[in-house]
C-alpha cells in the first residue's frame, strides 16, 4: 500500500482528534467530574446528577475519540466516497468543537486550536488522490 500525502494528512487529523479527545477526557474527569460527584454526594437528592454528569460530560471526549478512529480507517482503507463522507461528517464535529471551545473560553483554551489543526488536516487530505 502506497500512502500519500493526503492518506497522512487525513491519518494525522485522526491522531490529533484522538490525542485531543484522551486528554480532554482526563483534565475532565479530574478538573470537573470529580468535584461534582463530591458535591453530589452531600446531597442525597442528587443521585442521578451525580451518575449523568460524566456519561454527559464525557460524550464529546468518547466522539471525538471514535472520530479520530475512523479517519485513521478512512485514510487507509476506504473507497474515496467513503473517506469524503467520513471526513465530511467527523469534520463538523471537529468544527462544532472548535467553534464552541472557542466561544466559550474566549479563545483562552488551546482545545479550540488542536481541534482546528485536525480540522485543517482533514480538509487536506479528505479527498483521495485524483479525485
């Protein structure tokens, strides 16, 4: 298999939507989830808060994470109308994470720029060569 430039474009916006994805999974749990089941716990009345808040927090972490996968899979084995599809539909994640982290910190957060630097290898290699 011959990899190209756009298969390792597409490759690496997959590794750095995954990497993001881990590491926003654990400032997560421990900046923010900890504390509020702690909280929760002082309150009885709170029992379910304190079992949905890291299954809510924690959806972004576990898509960006499978995104990240299926880049990687569509760089390597897809047919290019697949790996368009794919990059197009984990692309708006990307996005919608970037454009969200963004707003909300006011652009004092660097998850808004890892995710726009996966956002910009996946633009660059979506499309298979030649096509």
């Amino acid at each position: 298999m011959v990899m190209t430039w756009q298969d390792m474009a597409l490759g690496a916006a997959g590794i750095v939507g995954a990497g993001v994805a881990v590491i926003h999974g654990a400032l997560t749990q421990r900046f923010i989830v900890r504390p509020l089941e702690a909280a929760c716990r002082a309150e009885p009345g709170l029992r379910g808060v304190r079992r949905l808040v890291p299954v809510l927090m924690h959806f972004s972490t576990y898509a960006w994470f499978l995104s990240g996968v299926a880049l990687v899979v569509a760089a390597g084995w897809m047919a290019p109308q697949a790996r368009l599809v794919t990059a197009a539909l984990v692309g708006a994640g990307y996005l919608f994470g970037a454009v969200g982290n963004f707003w909300a910190t006011r652009g004092r957060h660097p998850g808004w720029m890892m995710m726009s630097l996966a956002l910009a290898l996946l633009i660059a290699g979506a499309q298979a060569p030649g096509g």
